[in-house]
C-alpha cells in the first residue's frame, strides 16, 4: 500500500502534498537537538534514521544523543532555572497562551506531520493538536496561582505554605501520540517554573522538534526548554542518573518505569508514570447496547489501539455476549484501513515493523491458547505495518491475550454471570490505570466503581478527558496523577512557614545550676 495508490478523495491529496513539501523542506536535513535556545547536531555527531510506518521507507535523519548531550543540555535547564523561576506567574502565562496560539496556527502541519512518523489517522491527529494547544492554555491560565499554598494558624503561631519549582525535569515520552502527550507534560512543568529537557521517543521523534521550535517563536527564554533525541538506552537512561535533574515525568511501558526507578535511585529522582494498561469495559445486559457498542467499538479500534486507556478487554454479561461479539466483529470488518493522511481511514499502520511482529504474534497466540478469532488477525496489504482490527472471543482472563497489553487495534471479549463475577474478572490483571461501565442501574454503577482497581473510571461513556480531573493509574499502570492542580504537586516543592506570635513558650535549656557530675574541675 503506497501512499499515492491509496490516496482516495482531495483531502487526502492535499495532506499527501503538504507532507511532501514538509519532507522536502523541514525533514530533509534532518532532525537536530535543541540545547540551550541553540539547534545543534550531538558532540558525537551520530545519528538515527526514522522510518514512515506506511512502507517503512526513509523519512528522516535524527541527532544520537548521548550522555554528552544529556550533560549540555540539563546544564543548560539549570542556568535557565536560576532566572524562569523568578520570572512572574503573569508573564508566564502570556508566554504559554502564545505557544497555544501558535499551535493552533501551525496546526494541520502538525498533523500531517504527526500521521506521517506514527501512522495514527489523521482525523485523530487534528484533535490530538488541538489538545496540545488545549493543555497550554489550561496551564497557562494556572500559571499565577501555581505557587499558592495554605494558611494553616495554629495555637501562637501563623503557617502558611507555599509552593516552588522542583527545579530542572526530566520528560520522557512514547511514540503512540508524542505531540499530544509531550504538551500534557511540558505545559504544567513550565507554568509551575520548572525547566525541561525533553527526550521523546525514537520511533516517532518528529513532532518534538516542531514543539521545541514553537516555543522557542513563543518567546521561552533560552534554555527553558530542550530537546534531546535519542534511544532510551543511552539518553534516556543518562537523563534519568542526572544529578542536575529534579524529577522525571515518565510516559512508556512498565517495564521501562522499573528500569528508570533504579536509573534514578542514585541521584533520589522524584517520578512520575503513566504506564501501561489492560483496561476492562464491563457491559451489563440493562445498559444501553447501542451506545455500548458505540463506546467499545471506539475505545479498542481508534488511534489505532496504539492507546494506554484503550478498553482492550470487553466483559459482557453472557445473556447478551454472543449478539454483542458479533455486532463487534460487523463493526471491525467495516473498519476503514489504510493510507493514515486520508480523512477517510479510521486506522492506519501501526508504528514500526518491530510493533507490527508484536501485535501479529498475539494472533497465532490467540489460537494456541483456544480463543476464536471472530475478527481480523491478519495483517492488510503485503508492506508496511497495517492489520485488520480483530476481536478474540471465546477467551479467558487467565489467557495472555486477556493480560497482556497488545498496544494495536485487538480486543479480547470474555463472558461473565454476575456482577461479582465481572469485578473479579476486571480485578484480575496486573494492571490499573482505566475501566469503563455500561449499566443502567446506578446503585451497582457506584458499587462496582468503588470496587474496580484502577486510577479512571467512566461510567455509560468512553473516555472523555475533562482537564481539571486528576489522571493516572494504580498498579503497574503508574504512580502520581496529571491534570488540574495535581501536576503542580509533582513539578513543585511545597514548604511551610511558621511565624510565631510570640506568644508561645519556648523551652529554656541551660539555665539552670549544672550538676557536679561531669563538670571540669579548675586545674584539670
Ligand atoms: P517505552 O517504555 O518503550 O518508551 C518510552 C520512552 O522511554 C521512549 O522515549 C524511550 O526511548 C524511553 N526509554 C526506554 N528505555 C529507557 C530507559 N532505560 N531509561 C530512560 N528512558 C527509556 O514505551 P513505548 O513503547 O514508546 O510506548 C508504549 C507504552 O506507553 C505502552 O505501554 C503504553 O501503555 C504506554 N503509555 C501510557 C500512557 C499513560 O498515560 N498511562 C500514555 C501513552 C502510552
């Protein structure tokens, strides 16, 4: 599947064209770090390539980082911290809301650009910018108010507490939807009056540098934000150990969490994670199916499946499960897959052929461990990294296809009787960041709500992020929470003050006459 070959309607042309003014002018010479307001090549002068998902062909050169680049740059975020942190919470804020402007600007650019290194569809990555440019106002506007504390009086005494900047963070992002997600980490740690260095992820390192040359058109004095390419191994790793880093906001796989909490036990990292998930969406036989399936259908297929709250398990109460699964699997099969830049394709090809061998491998798995595949399972076209959205059924949640996390477009379908069956069965994985119910009785939707492990839960809907609310899992799905005030608790340091009203007593202690015992006799 080509891109010329599948492009199907004008829009899809013009998206075709503008990418390939895009690669001709910005990708041509390749993808640089940005280190101190400087764009510069790594000291070692290595680079990467970077693959287009749809036919795995060339699309760009990228800077190796390494621990050189990591020192530059966190040496850089900490000269800059001694001045952003005083800069004021107003002027702060102006400087965000004109990031947010631009990306509102530039963004079809940004889109296309971010369809064609991840090969997510491009109707979902004209929302994702606009969500990027979303959570730059939303910090913005809490940008005055991030070092307010509390006044706490106690008996004699006034406490209050304020809030300041940890100093110089760490971010660490993946490759499923980097712009949307780097903008959810860069825009609280800047509004508190954090400096960043940024290492996103190697599979999709574009975007990074279209945001880094935003905030920088923005305004971002010099060294405020920076950017390192580079494999996580190597850069990733050496921005983890970095005494000069504060504090490490973490965006990946579990595993890659467990290595980054002992990268960083040395130099005693704060940590924030947002890992992975296998999240259940439970549909009892009174909810409102159509909607259900709506929800389902949306919350496995969209983004490709590439997606940590994707509902990948659907639990359904067994009186309805054969008629649900297979109004599913008639969904699925009407799924459009294909050319990611077309407004038309609903999926696209999943991001790296390493992904793809991954997701395929659960299909032959599916079928040694005795589940069915009612849909998909196979890979669409003979290049480039596209399969068909599938749904397992017939599984059972002790089967790896119902604990793993698969990250493509798969869902596995698993029968249960009764409400404590279905919570036993959500329970039962090592994961906890989201869950999703379809009921129409709301005592049980409380109850089963307040039972459910996991940090997120919607109830009669799909995930529809509202930003003051906290986000994150529990779990192996992650530590700490985004959102609203609670990325301030992480980017800051609260400290308390207490004045006494000099009214308390404070114990004197050498006052008294000092005991014989131990006192220096003259002469000795
Ligand atoms: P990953 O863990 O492989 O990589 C994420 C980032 O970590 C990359 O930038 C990578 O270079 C870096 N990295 C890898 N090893 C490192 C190390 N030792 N030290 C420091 N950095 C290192 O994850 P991925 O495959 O890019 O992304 C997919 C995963 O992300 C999925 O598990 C998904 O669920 C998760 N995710 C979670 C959320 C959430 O909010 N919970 C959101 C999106 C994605």
């Amino acid at each position: 599947m080509t891109k010329s070959a599948v492009a199907s309607s004008d829009a899809a042309q013009a998206n075709h064209d503008l990418a390939q003014q895009l690669r001709d002018s910005r990708l041509k010479n390749g993808l640089r770090h940005f280190i101190g307001g400087e764009w510069v090549d790594g000291q070692a002068g290595k680079t990467f390539d970077t693959h287009s998902p749809v036919d795995n062909t060339f699309l760009a050169k990228v800077a190796e980082g390494d621990a050189s680049d990591i020192d530059r740059a966190a040496g850089a975020a900490h000269e800059a911290f001694q001045t952003w942190r005083e800069v004021s919470g107003a002027e702060r804020r102006k400087i965000l809301h004109r990031v947010a402007d631009l990306i509102e600007k530039r963004s079809q650019e940004i889109a296309v650009l971010e369809s064609t290194d991840t090969g997510q569809a491009i109707r979902f990555m004209k929302s994702a910018a606009a969500r990027g440019a979303e959570n730059f106002r939303f910090y913005a506007d809490r940008a005055p108010a991030a070092q307010d504390g509390q006044s706490l009086p106690a008996p004699g005494f006034i406490n209050y507490s304020i809030r300041q900047p940890i100093g110089p963070v760490g971010v660490i992002t993946p490759w499923n939807t980097p712009f949307m997600l780097s903008t959810w980490k860069i825009a609280p740690a800047l509004a508190a009056g954090c400096t960043v260095v940024h290492k996103p992820a190697e599979w999709s390192p574009v975007s990074a540098t279209l945001l880094a040359e935003i905030m920088d058109e923005a305004g971002l004095p010099k060294g405020v934000h920076n950017l390192v390419h580079g494999f996580g191994e190597s850069a990733g790793k050496s921005l983890t150990e970095h005494p000069l880093i504060k504090a490490i906001a973490f965006v990946g796989e579990t595993t890659t969490g467990s290595h980054i909490m002992r990268q960083g036990a040395d130099t005693l990292k704060r940590v924030h994670f947002e890992l992975g998930g296998k999240n259940p969406v439970v549909v009892f036989d009174d909810a409102d199916l159509d909607k259900a399936l709506d929800a389902v259908v949306f919350m496995i297929y969209s983004l490709n499946g590439e997606r940590c709250t994707s509902s990948s398990r659907v639990l359904i109460q067994d009186g309805i499960y054969d008629e649900f699964t297979r109004k599913i699997a008639e969904r699925a099969a009407n799924i459009r897959v294909g050319d990611p830049l077309d407004p038309a394709t609903e999926i696209g090809p999943l991001v790296h052929p390493r992904h793809f061998e991954k997701v395929m491998s659960y299909f032959d798995k599916a079928k040694e461990e005795g589940a069915t595949i009612a849909e998909g399972g196979v890979r669409v076209g003979e290049s480039g990294n596209f399969v068909r959205p599938t749904l397992f059924t017939g599984a059972r949640n002790d089967m790896q296809i119902a604990q793993e996390e698969i990250f493509g477009p798969v869902l596995t379908a698993i029968p249960f009787k009764d409400e404590a069956d279905a919570l036993a069965l959500a329970n039962d994985v090592k994961y906890g960041l989201a869950g999703y119910l379809w009921t129409n009785d709301v005592t049980r939707a409380h109850r089963f709500a307040h039972g459910l492990e996991a940090g997120m839960i919607w109830v009669n809907s799909e995930n529809v992020r509202w930003l003051p609310t906290p986000f994150g899992g529990v779990k192996n799905s992650g530590i700490g929470r985004d959102g609203g005030d609670y990325s301030f608790e992480f980017y800051m340091e609260t400290k308390n003050i207490a004045i006494s009203l000099g009214t308390h007593k404070t114990a004197r202690l050498g006052v008294g006459q000092a005991p014989a015992v131990g006192k220096k006799e003259a002469g000795e």
